[in-house]
C-alpha cells in the first residue's frame, strides 16, 4: 500500500504484527493503582457491615499522624501502663470476650437467616419453573 506521498504504508502492517494482537489483549488486563485498591477495599468493608470501624480506624491513623512525637510517646506509655495494672487489664479482656461472643452470636444469627432466604428463593424459583412448564423438573425434591 502507498500513502499520498508515494511512500509505503506501514500502519497495514504494524496491526498485523504479533505485537498489535499483544497490545489490544493488553487493554483489557486488570491495571493495579492505589485508587482501585482503596475502593475495592471499602466496597468489601460495606459488604461485610465493616465500614464504621474501617473509617474508625483511618481517623485514628490520621490523628496519630497530626499529633507530635512527644504527645505519641506519652499516648503510647499511658495506653501500656492502662493495660499492665490488673484494672486496665480485666476491663481489656471483659471488653474482647464480651465483643467476640456477640460478634460470633450475631454472625450465627445471620448465616441463619441468610440460609432461611435461600431456601426459600430456591422453593418459589421451583414453584415458578413447575408453574411455567407444567411438567415435574427432574431437579425439584417434591
């Protein structure tokens, strides 16, 4: 092929070339940056209900790092001396068992409920489909 000029043409060839093919299959791979980890990350905490305590968490972080290194240490050294006297430490562990029995209580709660859902989707889709074709799926239990 020759362009205007009498000169030959090479864009022809380039997407025919191996590398072309490479570069368009190349368009659609997944490109990892900080934007979409940080979203990807908070999508998943507002699935699983977490949001508030990831936001808690990015305040603490963000006010640890306006607060001064002398203000850090006192913060650190007053937190360790809470926790090592047998007050800090009984009112620590009450707090983490009684968090982790309700956190286990709740989320058996909710796989509970969660499984009720989707059995009973599953009946009203067999109900439709046997409704539908008037004929008994080889899939339904009844």
């Amino acid at each position: 092929m020759t362009s205007r000029g009498g000169k030959k043409d090479h864009t022809s060839n380039y997407k025919n070339s191996k590398n072309y093919k490479r570069n368009q299959q190349n368009k659609n791979r997944y490109q990892p940056n900080m934007w979409g980890f940080l979203r990807d990350v908070i999508i998943q905490s507002m699935n699983k209900g977490l949001i508030l305590p990831l936001f808690g968490g990015l305040g603490m972080l963000l006010l640890l790092s306006k607060m001064s290194e002398e203000a850090i240490d006192e913060l650190v050294f007053k937190l360790l001396e809470l926790f090592t006297t047998s007050y800090g430490l009984g009112i620590g562990w009450i707090v983490a068992v009684s968090l982790a029995y309700g956190w286990y209580t709740n989320s058996k709660g909710l796989r509970k409920l969660h499984q009720a859902e989707i059995e009973r989707l599953s009946q009203e889709k067999s109900d439709l489909q046997r409704n539908t074709l008037k004929t008994r799926l080889s899939t339904t239990t009844k």
